[in-house]
C-alpha cells in the first residue's frame, strides 16, 4: 500500500544530518519573513484573546501522540542504507533528507526517486513553490510529503499550541485524505511528528479532540471537514508553512474552490508560505487560481508517452444496453479476475448491479457516495485484504484509492469526462504490473466516445463480444 506512494519506483534513499537545514532553506527567503513570529508561538500576545476555545497550554513541538516507541528505539543509522549511484536515475540520498526521513523510506524498500519527484524536490526542497502535473501513480504523492518532513524537522520550532497546524493539506474525497494520511504516518514514522487526518463521515468529536488536545504538525483534511473545525475555532491556519493542495482541478469539478478560497485565505500569505499543487492535470480555471495562491512557482510536468499507458490492454465491446450485464457475467466467470473494479455512473446503477452481482453467485462490494464513511473504509479494507475481490464503484474511487493487484477494470458505462477514463483504468497496471481494461459501449455511451477518442488522441476500435 504505502509503495504506491513512490510511484513503483525501486527502492529509496537520501542522505542527510537531522540538524542540517541546507536543503530548505537555501532558496526560501520569501518564506522566512514569517519565522520570527512562528518562533515565538507561545508569547502571550499571540491571538490568545480570540483563542477561547482551543488548548491554551503550551506543548513542546512532538509531544502529540507517540509514534511506535518499540521501533524508535531499535538502532539505525545511515550507513544501513546503501544505495549504489546509477546513471540517469536519482537517490533520496541526493537530498540531503532528514535521518529520520531517511529511515522511513529504507523501511519501505525504495531506492530511487521516480521522474516527478526527482524533477520537482531539488525546488521544493529548497522552499519553492512548486506545481507538479504527473499521471496518477507516479509518486507525487511522496514528493510533497517528504517537502512537508523535511520542512517540520530541519525548521524547529521550541514550543507549540494545539489546534495549529504546521502544514496542511487539503484533498477533495475522503479515500484520497486518508490515503494521504496514512501515507504520511507511514513516512513519518520515527520523526515524531504527529499526523492528523480529518474527514466528513468520520466521527467528529473524536477528531475535534485530536486538533485540541494534541499537537498536530501535519493536517490532511477534506474541505467542507476542514471549514467546520475552522467556524467552532478547533483548528487555526495562521501558522502553516507548508500548504498542499492535491487534485486541485478535482477540488473545482467538485464544487470545493469556495471552499478553499476561504481556507488558502486562513493561512499566511503567499510569500509567507510554502504552497505545493500536484495533480494529474490542470485546468483552465486552476490556472487562473495558481497567481492568487502561488509566489514564483516552479512548474514540473512529467508527460507520459502516451495518456493510457501500454501495461494495460484496453478492450471496448459494443452492447447493447439490455445486454450489458450478461456480458458482465460472462466476463467475470471466464476471466476470474484476481481483483476487479467495475465503474458506472450513478449511485443507483452501482448499487442495483452490486445486489444483481451477489444474487447470482459473485461476491461483490459497493463503494459510492450514498455509502457512509465508515462502510466504505471497511469495503476497501475487505477488497484490500482480498475477503473479496469485485468492487462496484462510483468516480469516488476513480483517484486516489491504491490497492495492490488489481487484475481488471470493467468500464460498465463509459465516464463523461475523458480524465476519468484514465484514471479509472489507471487503478489496474500500476507499480509495473499488467493490468486488462474493459468497457462496454452501447448507444448510451456513444455521445462519450468521441470526446475520449480526441482527449486519448488515437480511435478507440470497438468488437462485438463473441
């Protein structure tokens, strides 16, 4: 699971002094102008006045939840981590990162940064603003996690209140926070910091004691979960560092961008922070945002060869509607897929074709958006753990879900959007491995061929199912 995060790239590795700051402070000087403030977080005139809500005792900057004692305490060091130089590829070790930093990536057996994370850490490292456009799967979410460590360990801060957050990242769907959430404690197992995930669906008094009661110095967070704690005063921005804001053009399609106005405007300004944007693509109206949240950002775009990728065979059946899920049964009993995805439009045809799925003898489970949070966390955790292994999923599942070995992904209904064809598909061939696309196309789909066809660039050749 938490290798998905390097983009299936080898193994890791960087090198690096934990006092050492060299790597991120070198080109920050726009960000610094907010330090002196930050290093004083516990003087009295501090916003204390409007805080009435929050902790008022200050914490020394690490003493939130315990991250696994045991494992802290076993030796290591970095010369347990070689990693031979390779021409045209670039270590971790080439960063300078934080030991501690360093000692998560060996533990997750990865050597060598994959291409958006090798093009875009040298800036982001250094304090930049940085915007990374790369396909799903490639690692961008490591590259602004290990930004954000390095940032928090090599830029201490003596003492610190709760309810403050030192970086903050925001994602537009619950799975993809809490993926990030979980690649984050993953990370940042043996550096102390203390990770903080907050979502819509999950309970809520249990997370407002988390922003309360302990330091957190990574907040990943949904938007509207985000703006509740911020209107009953459980969380404060003015103190991020480190702002992320994944799937930015996701968070657009979804109604968030008032949203985040409303949080980007919560924190320091612009020259006063670190602002990263990574996604898979970015559209117009982001663009028109990037001035207004960004300072002089460096763009990294990794364009794939093609947008589909070669490790996965598309195939396109024309059906007709009354006969799709004949085919569909058909499908699963001969290919007898190890896991499979199968994606459709609307809630109520995933959730009819689930139940039609299960009475005829297949064990399937639904993931959509009328399924409460903690349900779907536990229909991933079954599929994950392979108890079973055919998914009937909404677009909700489409970014940012990683779960190893999928076999198939069965297109039931094309996607109105071509970005979302890619990124369902996306979810089988990853990390190397082969994956199968299928998708059926009856007179319903049509009107979504040809705008696929012309956002993939080739002609998608349609067979008639045996």
């Amino acid at each position: 699971m938490l290798k998905k995060l390097f983009g299936g790239s080898d193994k890791p590795a960087a090198k690096t002094d934990q006092k050492k700051s060299a790597s991120s402070s070198a080109a920050k000087p726009h960000k610094k102008s907010n330090q002196p403030a930050r290093d004083t977080h516990s003087a009295a005139g501090h916003k204390q006045g409007q805080k009435t809500k929050a902790k008022k005792s200050s914490k020394a900057q690490g003493n939130g939840r315990k991250r696994q004692p045991a494992a802290a305490v076993t030796p290591w060091q970095l010369s347990d981590f070689q990693v031979e130089p390779q021409a045209g590829k670039v270590r971790f070790h080439d960063f300078d990162l934080p030991d501690s930093v360093m000692r998560g990536i060996h533990e997750l057996g990865f050597q060598y940064c994959s291409p958006i994370q090798a093009q875009s850490l040298p800036a982001a490292l250094r304090g930049r603003d940085t915007i990374g456009q790369a396909q799903t799967g490639t690692g961008k979410t490591a590259a602004f996690l290990l930004t954000i460590l390095n940032q928090l360990l090599t830029d201490k801060i003596e003492q610190r209140y709760a309810s403050e957050p030192r970086a903050l990242i925001v994602a537009p769907t619950r799975e993809l926070a809490m993926q990030i959430g979980k690649d984050a404690e993953g990370l940042a197992k043996y550096t102390g910091l203390n990770v903080c995930t907050v979502v819509g669906g999950m309970n809520y008094e249990e997370q407002r004691r988390q922003l309360r009661d302990e330091v957190v110095d990574i907040l990943v967070a949904t938007p509207g979960r985000l703006i509740d704690f911020m209107r009953s005063q459980d969380v404060f921005l003015d103190q991020v560092e480190v702002l992320v804001l994944d799937e930015a053009d996701r968070m657009l399609d979804m109604g968030f961008i008032p949203d985040v106005r409303r949080i980007v405007r919560a924190t320091p300004p612009k020259d006063e922070r670190q602002t990263l944007l990574y996604s898979a693509t970015f559209n117009y109206d982001v663009r028109i945002l990037i001035d207004q949240w960004m300072f002089d950002p460096l763009t990294v775009v990794i364009e794939p060869e093609q947008v589909t990728t070669d490790r996965v065979t598309q195939t396109l059946y024309l059906v007709a509607e009354s006969d799709k899920y004949e085919l569909l049964d058909k499908v699963l009993k001969e290919d007898k897929p190890e896991r499979c995805i199968i994606f459709a439009n609307r809630r109520d045809l995933t959730r009819n074709l689930c139940d039609k799925l299960n009475k005829n003898g297949h064990v399937a489970v639904l993931l959509s958006g009328e399924v409460n949070q903690q349900k779907r966390i536990r229909t991933l955790e079954r599929f994950r753990d392979g108890h079973v292994n055919i998914m009937v999923a909404t677009d909700v599942a489409g970014r940012g879900i990683h779960v190893d070995n999928v076999s198939h992904v069965i297109n039931f209904t094309l996607p109105e959007d071509p970005e979302d064809y890619v990124h369902r598909i996306g979810r089988t061939g990853r990390a190397g491995a082969k994956g199968i696309s299928i998708s059926f196309v009856s007179e319903d789909d049509a009107f979504n061929l040809a705008p696929l066809e012309k956002y993939l660039g080739t002609k998608l050749e349609l067979t008639q199912p045996e």
